[in-house]
C-alpha cells in the first residue's frame, strides 16, 4: 500500500485515495486495512500528493469520532486531506450487521453525513495552523446529492454514463449555489492495444461497469466525463498482466488529456 501510494507521487498523480470498510464487498474472509489506520501512513508516507478517502461510511463511526480522525489526518497530511464522506447504501449492510452496528433508515444515514461535517467544522476540534480538510460526499442518489449541495465542498459520483453525470452536475450546482467540485470516480481496464484488450475483456463478467479502452479510447472517455461537468477524475487503474498500468496511462493518456 505504501510503496503504491509513494509511486503514485512519483509518477505525477494528483492524489490517492483509500477506501473505508470493515471487509471488502461481498468478500467477508478477505483481509483489509482500516481506513483511518491507512489514511494516516500514507499521509505520513507521502510529501505532496492529496490523501483522501473514498468514502468513510459516515454511519459507522460516531460524528465526532470522525471528525477527530479527519483533523489529525489534516495535520499529518500538512493540510493535504480531502475527506469523503458517504451514508452507506445497501452493498453496506453486511458490513454493519456482522460487527452489530446498526445501519439505520436512509434518513438515518444521511443525518451521519450532515452531523460528520457539521462536527468537522466545530471550532473546539480545529488544530492552529491547518484548514478544515476539504469534504466531498459521495452517492448517486438525490437525497445525497442535496445534503452534499448543502453542507460539503464537492459531490463524488461513482460509476455511470457522462450524460447522467453532465444532469447530475448540472442540479447539484444549482442547489449548491456557490463555488463546489465535483468528481468523477470509476475503475479503467487500459490495454496497449486493441488485441490486448480484447484478450481482458474476454475474462471478465463486469465489463459493462467498467471505463475500457486502448489510451486514445480511455482518453476521449475521460474527456466526456470532464466535458459533463467533473473537475477531477479518480481511477481505479485495474491492473493487468504484460504491461504496467500506471506507467501506460501516465505515458500515453495523461498527455492525450492535457
């Protein structure tokens, strides 16, 4: 984990993300870091890139509790934390019932996200000299898109076409009606090649959930999702055998999206 989030930043990347869940979906004897034990080394393994996360289930910790993890971040970063923050979906529940932890009505969850931030920006948990971190909040639907409008700094959209993200962005921006980001997140299957493509696609059963295509293909995708309205990208580089991921979108996508 260290030693990718180090290359990251070698490699010119803008920020490394972790994600927050006590096993990984749907795959409860695979072993996982915790999300704030993992955010604080690589905030500390790391000297310029953003740390962030993608999302901390805001619903499984106390807001408080979060919002101390986030400011210690902060500092540990040097200011350079961006905290996203989700209210769980269905996917979740799993997670909250096998450690007995209640997940609540969606109503329920959303009030997480709002009291978290709301907490975050509490003047007895400022540290001197740092910023509150910067807060995204991530999830498709419309109640969470408006809590985001209203309490965050910026929405995260998961997955989707550019179309529903360009109407998405278009709402969200009104309700919020003052300067907000937004990103765009999913994960690209990149090949060299058309064959070589053709060769990943063939072993896998999620294709129509993933950003696929030689780097001309990833490039011009990736131009319609910042055409619809996203101001950063955050991939999910899926790793293949014969060639290096990173080096190959760094190397051949990057300039194509200068």
């Amino acid at each position: 984990m260290l030693d990718a989030a180090r290359r990251a930043e070698e490699l010119g990347f803008d920020g490394v993300y972790v994600f927050d869940h006590l096993f990984p979906l749907g795959s409860p004897d695979r072993p996982i870091f915790e999300g704030f034990v993992a955010l604080g080394a690589v905030a500390a393994a790391t000297s310029s890139i953003t740390v962030g996360t993608l999302v901390v289930r805001a619903p499984i910790r106390p807001a408080w509790t979060t919002a101390k993890a986030a400011w210690s971040a902060q500092a540990i970063s040097n200011g350079r934390l961006t905290l996203g923050l989700g209210a769980a979906d269905s996917l979740s529940r799993p997670e909250f019932e096998a450690y007995g932890l209640p997940f609540g009505s969606a109503s329920e969850r959303i009030d997480a996200v709002r009291h978290t931030v709301r907490a975050l920006h509490a003047p007895q948990l400022q540290l001197p000299g740092f910023a509150a971190p910067k807060t995204w909040i991530g999830g498709r639907s419309a109640a969470v898109r408006a809590v985001a409008a209203e309490v965050a700094d910026g929405w995260n959209a998961w997955g989707g076409s550019p179309d529903r993200l360009a109407s998405d962005v278009s709402e969200i921006r009104e309700q919020a009606d003052r300067p907000f980001e937004v990103s765009w997140g999913g994960q690209v299957l990149l090949a060299p090649d058309r064959p070589g493509l053709e060769r990943l696609l063939v072993e896998r059963d999620d294709v129509d959930r993933l950003l696929a295509g030689t780097p001309g293909e990833v490039a011009e995708q990736l131009r319609a999702f910042a055409a619809a309205g996203a101001d950063e990208l955050v991939l999910s580089l899926l790793s293949s055998p014969g060639w290096d991921s990173w080096e190959l979108f760094v190397e051949e996508v990057r300039p194509l999206l200068a």
